[in-house]
C-alpha cells in the first residue's frame, strides 16, 4: 500500500495505527507507521498561505479542513488537525489544541483547549481529554504501540500519558496525574504495586502521588519521586460527577 492510500484511509477510520485483538490488547499497525514515514520522506516543505500564512510544513500532510456535514465542532481560535488524522462525528476541538498524523479520535470526544492528541494515538468514544492533556505520540520504533485512551476515559486538567500506556475503558485519571512506562502505579484498593507500563484497569480512579527516593542521603533530605495511585474503582457517584452536560455538545 501506498503512502496515499494510507493517510487517505487513516482519515475515513478505515486504517488504524494500532489493533485490538479479541482479548483486548492493543499492537501496532506496522504497516500503516511504514506509510506515515513515507509520508514525511515524500513531503516537500512549503510555505502556506490563507489562514495557515507564516507556517511551513510538509505539502502533502497539511491541516484538514472541515463542514458542517462531518459532524465535528471545531471551534475558532488556533486548533489543527493534520492531514491522516481520523476525527469521527460528534468530536468537540476547543481552541487551540492540535491532533497529529495517524491519530484516531472516536465519537462523542470532548478535545478541550491546549490539549495535545499525538501521532498514532488512538482515543476511544466519549472520552474527555480536559485542558493541558498531554497524550504522547508513539510513530516511532515501528513496533512500538501507540498511547491508547479507551472509551468512556476521562482525563482531567494537565494530565500527561506518553509511552504507549493503555488506558482502560471508564478509567479516571486526576489532575497532573503523569504515566510513562518508568511511573510506577500502585493499586491502594487491591493492595499492590502494577509493573511498570502496564494498563490502567477499567474504571480506576487515579490520583498523583510520591514515594521515597531510596539511599541514606536522599531519605535525610526527605526526597520523594513522583508515583500514580489508585485510589478506588468508580461508582454511580462518580459517574455522575464526571457526565459531561449534553448542552455543551
């Protein structure tokens, strides 16, 4: 398959970045990571004009441009969503925030303002990605998978998920809650502390939180480092804490 078949398709959700087997776990799409690449080596920096003047990027992967009829509200203010980017019905971009290459956005998604989607993420239906979110782009190693938002997540102000953690459907994640696969996650409500870069199970609520960095020194200086904690599994009162109100849509 060409690279122009695979930014096309990437965009109609025909192609994905990443796949769900039957049991739920998620693996990279190597082949359309290989398309993405030939992408970039075919492009060609230009400068752009209307809107876009003063920028310059590759000519063959420029912002997408929307109507009425695709059913996205993206609103004035400096949002782009770049050429290869699946955007689906019912999505709200606010301003400004930027969607990459190869990223799959579902229904129902609330992208709120300074919010980051990166190359090859994929963010399930419903999920709301508050101000400042940082999800990570994972285009390269080629096998590597993608960060993945499952539906029904919400990520609150200032979260930050890079590395290709897989966040579990319904999951919470608090503000300034940061995951990468060295951010060691521990399960207050089970009792036991995750490996490092495993999913975050469906339903949990996370908070930040620190541990003690190890060695006589640091613990005579009080040093901590940074952790996430699961402090318990949502609930009805949860859930209607978090419904996001369907006027906004």
């Amino acid at each position: 398959m060409n690279w122009q078949d695979v930014i096309a398709q990437l965009e109609t959700g025909a192609l994905r970045a990443a796949t769900q087997d039957e049991k739920g776990n998620w693996q990279a799409n190597v082949e359309v990571k290989q398309g993405i690449l030939a992408a970039f080596k075919a492009g060609v920096n230009i400068s752009f004009d209307g809107n876009y003047q003063g920028f310059v990027d590759k000519d063959n992967l420029p912002a997408r441009q929307f109507t009425p009829e695709d059913g996205v509200r993206l609103v004035p203010g400096g949002s782009s969503v770049r050429a290869g980017a699946y955007v689906a019905e019912g999505v709200i971009i606010m301003p400004p925030a930027y969607i990459n290459v190869g990223a799959f956005v579902d229904s129902g998604t609330m992208v709120d303002s300074h919010a980051l989607i990166g190359s090859c993420a994929q963010v399930g239906k419903n999920v709301h990605v508050s101000a400042a979110v940082q999800i990570g782009g994972v285009l390269e190693p080629i096998g590597a998978s993608p960060v993945i938002i499952e539906d029904d997540a919400f990520l609150s102000a200032g979260v930050v998920v890079v590395e290709g953690i897989v966040v579990k459907k319904g999951a919470v994640l608090a503000p300034g809650v940061s995951l990468s696969k060295s951010v060691p996650v521990y399960d207050c409500v089970n009792q036991v502390m995750r490996e490092k870069g495993a999913e975050i199970p469906e339903r949990a609520v996370v908070v930040p939180g620190t541990r003690p960095v190890k060695g006589e020194w640091a613990q005579a200086q009080g040093l901590n480092m940074a952790c996430a904690l699961i402090v318990k599994y949502r609930d009805e009162q949860s859930d209607a804490s978090l419904e996001l109100e369907s006027i906004l849509r």
